[in-house]
C-alpha cells in the first residue's frame, strides 16, 4: 500500500488540520493527495490550500443521485493514486461505489464511544442520555452508518456542568490525537478484520483519559 491520502470534509477541518500538522511533524508518514468538500463553504478547504493541497469541490446537487456522486468521487480518488480515504467531519452517507473501490480503505472518526450514539450529535445524543464516560472512535466504514470495525477510541469524563460546547471540545482534543495515529496504524498494515474485530500485530496504544 502506498501512503497518499485523500481527505473528505464538509465543514471546519479541524481533523484535517491535525492530519496535515501530523504529517509535518513526522509522526504520521503520509502525504495527502486530495481534500474533496461537498461544501464550497468549508472552511478546511482554506485549510488544504493553505498547506499547499489540492482541493476539489464536487457540489451533490450536479449529479443524477447518489450512485453518481460517489462514482465521481471514486474516480477522482483513484486517478490520484489514493491508498486510503479519510473522512474527517463528511457528513454524507458513503455509498457502495466508493465502498467497493476501497473496501477496508476508508476510515472515519465519530464524537462517541461506538456503537452508543451513532449518527448526527452524537455528543448532545451522549448529555441527554446521561453517560458519565463519552470519547471518539476512529472506524473503517462499510455500509452501515458508524458501523464498522473499530479501530482506536479514546474516552472523555463528562463533567456535571458539561455543555454540548464543553463536550465536544474536550472530546475534539481526542479525536486530534486518535485519527493521526489510526492512519498511521492502517498504513502500516500487518492488520485483519475478523468480523467486527479490527486486529492488529501493532495495536495502537490504549486511549484513556
Ligand atoms: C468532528 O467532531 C467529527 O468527529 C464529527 O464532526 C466533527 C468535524 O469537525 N464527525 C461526525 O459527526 C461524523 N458522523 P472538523 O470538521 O473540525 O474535523
């Protein structure tokens, strides 16, 4: 497998960001090839640009549905060469073409402790029910939504004057540490999925906070 990267985002970025800084820094050995929004208002694409990244917005509304969005994805994905699809805060659903072009390539990073709270708000979803422990979870996705094999997760202690602000960025210092390192940890292969079991020779070291 080579290491280039191509990196979805919809919004602010702040996951790319860590990717890119980790990459500078040498902790993650990796180039990134592409950043594609479904947004031309993401914030991360000045991100990308501002890190000397190409960037691409594909806008859904251009394309006959959704099969079609994801193939023109793929496509674009594969001309670069990509090794590995981050998704880092795309909040679309990712369909078959894209899953089938890179089965257990795609990874994913969720503001909770998977399978609690799957979906939108996962950290006002984990206030309202009352957890004491929330976290991140960086997956690989398949086709069911935050369904796939767990690959690294790291815990938060929700405080008693926790606001879904307050949360969020606690659980956000997280997901900044967890996602560089779980890239890391799938480029470097010597990994299997047994069922829902992501196992590996080289875990990454146990996240707890
Ligand atoms: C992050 O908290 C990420 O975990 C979440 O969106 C935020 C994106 O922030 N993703 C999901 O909820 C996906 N289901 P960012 O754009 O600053 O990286």
């Amino acid at each position: 497998m080579n290491r280039r990267l191509g990196v979805l985002i919809s919004g602010r970025g702040s996951n790319l960001q860590a990717i890119i800084d980790a990459i500078a820094s040498g902790s993650l050995r990796a180039s990134i090839a592409i950043v594609i929004s479904n947004r031309s208002d993401a914030a991360g694409l000045q991100r990308a640009e501002a890190a000397g990244i190409e960037t691409l917005v594909l806008r859904p509304k251009e394309f006959a549905d959704r099969g079609a969005y994801d193939r023109a994805i793929a496509q674009e994905l594969k001309k670069r060469d990509i090794a590995v699809v981050c998704l880092a805060g795309y909040m679309r659903l990712i369909g078959q073409p894209l899953l089938d072009t890179f089965p257990n390539r795609i990874l994913n990073i969720h503001p909770s402790l998977l399978p609690a709270f799957p979906g939108l708000d996962a950290q006002q979803q984990a206030l309202a029910h009352g957890v004491r422990v929330a976290g991140a979870t960086v997956h690989l996705v398949n086709e069911e939504l935050d369904g796939g094999a767990i690959i690294a997760q790291a815990s938060v202690a929700v405080l008693p004057d926790d606001t879904v602000q307050t949360l969020s960025a606690r659980i956000l210092e997280q997901e900044h540490r967890l996602y560089p390192n779980a890239i890391e940890t799938i480029l470097n292969g010597g990994w299997t999925v047994e069922g829902r079991r992501f196992l590996s020779s080289v875990m990454p070291p146990p996240a707890e906070v």
